[in-house]
C-alpha cells in the first residue's frame, strides 16, 4: 500500500475508540475543498513504509484499538484487502473512509469481514456530482456503495463537507431524502485554513454554524443521527 500519512493518536476518528490515522498516495476524484491535497501527487509525496506502519501497531497493540484508513481514496489500491487482513491479525478494529465509487472493492471487504466502520463521502446530490468532484462519476457505483452500506455495514456514516458556493441547504435536503433511512449523517464544517485543491476557495468563509443548525434541524427526521462536525 503506498501510505503517505500517519497519525499515531487520535481520540476523534474512529467513534468512541483510540485510533490511529493512516492516508493512502492518491485519489480519483478532484474535490475543489480537498485539504489533502498532497496526498494527490504520487511523485513528490514521502512514502511510508507499510511495514513500519504495522510494526508500530504491533508496539501500540493494547494501547490502540483501531486503525482509520483515509485518503485520497483507500479503495484505488489493488493491495488493501492484504493490508486489513494483516491489520485484524494483530487485532484492530478497522474504519475506511471512501468516495464509494468502488463498490465491488467495498463489498469485498464487508464479505471478508475486513472492516468494521465505513465512513462514505457523499460529495452532492446527483445532478451535481460530476461538477463537485471535477470528473466524471458514475452515480449507479455510488448508490450501489450507498445500498450495500446500509444494508450489510454493521456501523457506517455518511458525511456531506458543506462548502460556500459548491453546496447550499437545498442540495443537503436533497442529499439527505436521497438517503433516507440511514442510520447517521454528518455535515462537515468546510475548512479554509489549509492549502485547498482549489486556491479560490481560501477566500470564502465557512457556513456560520447557525446555518449548519437550520439544516440539520430539516433533514434530522431522516436519519437516526444526524449533526454537524467542525465550527
């Protein structure tokens, strides 16, 4: 796996467990808001060795719980079904973050019983995919992801990042009746203080929180839990 991040601690990832935090090199998708942009540049980007990654998780074991896989896009690599294994043979707990645009992948991984959390980005309601993501998606493999993880993910969330002039309440609501049913879902607070993907959108201000509540409080009967990360 080409890992080109990891965060020893974390008390906030993986939802009422000690984690750790690694990012896989690269993504499919080009999201104007990606902070982890670095992450998309797969010649330049310091490559951590996997090996390190689980001999430290071997030291950590008692201490840690669970690992987070983020991104980029976890699901681009061929060899992250041979990762998790080793990562459940040491005895983590493990959440992946993805785009869902590789369901075949996904569902592999629910089969093998090699992921315990999902967390799926969904970037916009339907008809806006393509311009929020700045490629072409394919939206039967999102809703395939969608589906599989309500119906065979034990635990899972889906998140929307919320961003000033790509995504407003209407389009939220318009998310959030598209997933109806879901057992959780987050907005996510947009973040200009870090270099972005797209430099224009350093210059726009974040959603105030009190817009954040207003939605939430229209979309929350859909959903078994539903709030807003970040201020």
């Amino acid at each position: 796996m080409k890992i080109g991040g990891l965060q020893k601690i974390s008390l906030l990832d993986y939802p009422n467990k000690l984690s750790a935090i690694i990012w896989t090199v690269g993504c499919n998708l080009q999201c104007p808001y990606c902070y982890n942009k670095q992450l998309l540049d797969k010649n330049t980007i310091k490559i951590i060795n996997e090996e390190d990654v689980l001999l430290f998780l071997k030291k950590r074991k008692g201490k840690l719980e669970a690992l987070s896989i983020s991104g980029g896009e976890p699901l681009l690599h061929e060899d992250i079904f041979n990762f998790c294994n080793k990562v459940k043979k040491i005895g983590y707990l493990i959440k992946i973050d993805t785009n869902g645009t590789f369901p075949d992948k996904l569902k592999k991984l629910i089969d093998e019983q090699l992921v315990d959390y999902i967390s799926m980005d969904i970037k916009a309601p339907k008809n806006k995919y393509d311009i929020i993501c700045n490629k072409k998606v394919n939206i039967k493999n999102i809703q395939k992801s969608i589906d599989l993880i309500k119906n065979f993910s034990k635990k899972y969330e889906f998140k929307t990042t919320i961003a000033p002039s790509l995504l407003n309440k209407n389009d939220i609501i318009e998310i959030a009746e598209w997933l109806k049913g879901a057992d959780q879902y987050y907005l996510q607070q947009f973040k200009n203080e870090l270099p972005l993907l797209s430099k224009k959108l350093e210059k726009i201000e974040p959603y105030s929180k009190e817009y954040l509540i207003e939605i939430i409080e229209e979309i929350r009967h859909f959903f078994n839990r539903c709030s807003f990360r970040g201020e």
